[in-house]
C-alpha cells in the first residue's frame, strides 16, 4: 500500500487523515499502559527507535493503519500541523512495516471524494484475518477509558486543576491522620515507589515540558494512572473507581516521589 495525500492517485493508495507517534516517549495510550504493550496490540516489535502511525482510507473509503518506521517524517509532519501549517506526509513504501485495517483511534474527519469511512472486509489471503483496529467504547470504563482520561488532565492541566480549589479535601499520600486517606491510591504510591526500586518497562514513565520550569508526568501501572506536575498536585484515576479522578495533595511525599520518577522517566528527544 502507498501512502499520499491523494487518495486517486493509485487504486491502493492511502489517503492521509492524520499520524501518530509509537515511540517509548510517545505513543497513544489508549493501547497500553507502556509501549512493549502498546507495540503488542498492533503485533509489532518493541523497536527501541519505535514508528510512526498513519491513518487513512484507500479509495473504496476503508480504514487503515499503516505502520512505518521513518519516525523523524512522521514527527516533522505532527510537529507542522501542531502549529497549524500544512505538511504532505507521504512516506516511502520501502519504509511501510505492516498495514494493518482500522483505526485505534477515533478520527473526526473523512477523505473527499471516496466513500464514507469503513472498515475493509476480511481477506485471508491477504492477511486480513485480524479483527479491525477500534477505538475504545465511550460509554465504557476499563483500562482504555481510564488512559484517555489521563491523556485529557494532562492535555488541559489549568482547566482541571482550576477545579480542584482550597475547599477539595485531597487524598493524602501520607500515612498522617491528617485530611483522608484512599486505600486505592495509597496502593497507587506504594507501586510507584516499588518503580524506583525495579523500573518499568519503557513508557510506564513518561515526562513531558510544562510551564515554569516544571515537567507533567505520565505513570501508569496495573488498573490506575497518575497524572502530576513536578511543581505542583497529582491526579489518579483507577479501573476500580469509574470516571472520579482522585486529586493528591502534594504533602511531604510527594514531591521527593514526582521528582525521582521524572529522573527515570522517559522524555522526548
């Protein structure tokens, strides 16, 4: 499959609608708590210099993802449209690793000029024997659900933490008897400081710029995220608790805790 911004330039063509990175440092987290895993769910390898995602649909309007290892063009191409300037993502076939039917995530938009987006019928021949990539389930709560949640904190961090005011009674990660305590989150603590001791697999930390100096930091382990600023609070969201979003007091733990999984956390380059 050749992947172009026009979908009518040959019959297998993919027109582009958007990319993603999958990189230890990046990648959608709707598919896993880190990248090996999330690397699993497309049946790739864990490469450690990662891919890039396109997403796109052919000429007859099918869903695909294609999958190729030219990181730097897919960087350049999220990087240009980030800031809203135009960029033709059309990577070389010799750099396509896998094209595999559907999207993992929800797009919003559709190409012109072919058919309403779909997913491709079954072909075995061709290896399209495995169920379509799908986003996850809105109206559910699992794992997924609770890692778009976490991407949306830490995507609006101001809009959220405005939220949480001098009235919030904040869970304390302390064992003071100081304001209330949440077993699940205490559980939470307790498992991010185990990190510090044995680290994760790749992209269970991860770190990212913030205003005045700080860094927001991404940690994810078995049924919970955290989402936290250097500087500032964190905020956890558990499998177990369906869409409450549990806000942590800073107190005299966490700082010192945020500050040494940033030291191991993994950061774009």
């Amino acid at each position: 499959m050749s992947v172009t911004e026009d979908a009518q330039d040959t019959d297998d063509a993919l027109f582009v609608l958007t990319a993603v990175l999958l990189t230890p440092a990046q990648f959608p987290s709707v598919l896993g708590d880190d990248y090996p895993e999330a690397c699993a769910v497309l049946g790739l390898e864990p490469f450690e210099d990662g891919y890039g995602l396109v997403l796109g649909q052919d000429g007859d309007g099918a869903r695909w993802t294609v999958v190729v290892d030219d990181v730097s063009l897919v960087a350049c191409a999220v990087a240009a449209w980030d800031c809203g300037m135009e960029y033709d993502l059309s990577p070389d076939e010799r750099t396509v690793v896998a094209a595999l039917p559907g999207w993992p995530l929800a797009v919003a938009v559709a190409a012109p000029g072919v058919p309403a987006p779909h997913d491709p019928a079954p072909d075995p021949e061709l290896g399209l024997d495995r169920p379509p990539l799908s986003p996850p389930d809105a109206g559910q709560w699992g794992p997924a659900q609770r890692r778009l949640g976490a991407d949306e904190i830490a995507l609006q961090w101001a809009v959220w933490r405005e939220q949480v005011d001098e009235d919030v009674e904040f869970v304390q990660p302390g064992e003071s008897a100081d304001g209330p305590r949440h077993s699940g989150v205490r559980a939470v603590l307790e498992q991010a400081h185990a990190y510090l001791e044995s680290p994760p697999p790749p992209g269970r930390i991860r770190s990212a710029f913030a205003a005045g100096g700080a860094r927001t930091l991404r940690v994810e382990g078995p049924g919970w995220s955290m989402v936290a600023r250097t500087d500032d609070i964190a905020f956890v969201l558990l499998d177990d608790e369906p869409g409450e979003i549990l806000p942590v007091g800073r107190g005299p733990e966490l700082p010192g805790l945020l500050k040494a999984l940033d030291d191991l956390a993994v950061r774009p380059s």
